[in-house]
C-alpha cells in the first residue's frame, strides 16, 4: 500500500495489485483540502485500504 502525491512509478513498489490512496493523475493543483477531497484521499480511505492489504496477505 501506499500513499502519495501521484500514482505514477510507484507500481514498482506496490506491484500491480497494491493499493495506492493518492491522485491518480497530473496536473490538479488547488488548496490541499480540495485536492484531498477531490481525489477522496483521507483517513477513512488510508484504513480501509490498509484492513484490505492485510486480508488479502492473510489469504495466502
């Protein structure tokens, strides 16, 4: 899982089926509590994605 500004290259570090809370494009710029809320980037969203990573490796 990951958090971060923009989705691009972090692939390599989350892999293909990893989770990432953040923007998923370039070019939006604003006051961060309308980038976060444009994007649906908070805490609620972090956990959840969180609880899902962890599930998903207590499967395998």
């Amino acid at each position: 899982m990951s958090i971060g500004g923009v989705e691009l290259g972090w692939e390599r570090y989350i892999g293909f089926e990893g989770r990432f809370v953040g923007m998923h494009s370039f070019g939006a710029s604003g006051k961060i509590a309308d980038v976060y809320k444009k994007f649906d980037i908070n805490a609620d969203v972090v956990v959840r994605a969180a609880h899902e990573t962890l599930a998903d490796a207590a499967a395998l």
